[in-house]
C-alpha cells in the first residue's frame, strides 16, 4: 500500500492483535485526507475499507461498513443535472459526500457524478427512480460505479464475492443479477 498510496511523509502499518485489521498511522494530515478522499482502495481486487480512529478507541469495536463511491447517473436530462438534484438522487442510494454536475469535470452532459457513501452489507442498486418534479413522471435511470472492487454478482453486495454468498447457497438468489458492467 505505501507504493500505491504516494505518501510523502510516511506511513506505518500496524497489524491489530492479529485480527483481520490493520492501523495505518500517515505522518501528515496532508497524506491522511489525501487517501481518505482517494477511496475505495483494494488490496487483491479485494476492498480495503478505512476509517478515522480517535485514539481512544478499540480497533476492534469500530464498524467498518460504509464505503464511499463515485457513482454516474445517465439519461438524465441536461437540467437535471445540478447539484440541487444529485443531492437528492443520492441520498435515495446513501449518504451524499459531493455532487459533480453538468458544469464541472469532464462528464459535459453524458452523467452527473455524485460521491455516495454506501453500506456495504445492502445491495448495490442498479438503477434509480427519480421524479424531478410535479410535472415530469418518474423515470429509472441507470447507474454505473466507478472502481468497485470485486463484489457478489448474486446479490450486488461488497462485503463478500460470489462464493461467499448466502442468498444464493440457499436457493434464494440463483441467477446472477448483477455483472461487471456496472462499473467504469
């Protein structure tokens, strides 16, 4: 990870108590923010899920779940595609961290970008129903993630892959639902 990461002033990985967690201690809050706002990361295509530690706490007792994404949204009409609306888009998906609309970024018009930060125990969503207004009906509008590691193509959660997948070792999902063409 200190390849990958770039930090100029260092960082230290810690091992915890031989647990599946790692403290990793960045000598700048300059490098800190830096990988925090680079999220998600993945070691193996696996996700590396972080999260700021007061000190005080116990590594252990720290729920790791919530993973930021950036997500796009096409098909949305040019005046659509605002802050104002990607706000509200987004918070049907999560929480909402940063909205790019059609004014910012590359995207000119082809999506609007917002920054989701998502449960990773509940499904990914493939689309979204949104009703702009009184006056335009409800459309679905496809969503496409950018850099998601591997995740169940069963049942669209990060926190396991396909052959970890409960849902479909009971019988409750058999057919994939998901597919990698969801991403970006």
């Amino acid at each position: 990870m200190k390849r990958i990461w770039k930090v100029k002033g260092g960082v230290v990985m810690t091992q915890w108590n031989d647990s599946d967690r790692w403290l990793f201690s960045f000598k700048t809050d300059f490098d800190r923010c830096k990988i925090l706002e680079g999220c998600p990361w993945t070691f193996d295509n696996a996700l590396l899920l972080l999260e700021v530690m007061d000190g005080r706490s116990d590594p252990l007792m720290i729920l790791l779940q919530v993973q930021k994404f950036w997500v796009r949204v096409s098909g949305l009409p040019l005046t659509f595609q605002s802050s104002e609306f990607g706000e509200r888009i987004g918070s049907k998906l999560g929480s909402v961290h940063r909205v790019i609309g059609r004014q910012e970024g590359d995207s000119a018009g082809r999506f609007l970008r917002i920054r989701v930060g998502f449960n990773i125990h509940r499904p990914l969503h493939r689309w979204v129903l949104f009703q702009p207004n009184q006056i335009v009906a409800a459309s679905k509008y496809q969503l496409e993630y950018e850099n998601l590691p591997y995740f169940c193509l069963y049942c669209g959660r990060l926190s396991h892959v396909c052959s970890g997948c409960q849902l479909h070792k009971v019988g409750k999902v058999v057919e994939k639902q998901y597919g990698r063409w969801k991403t970006s």
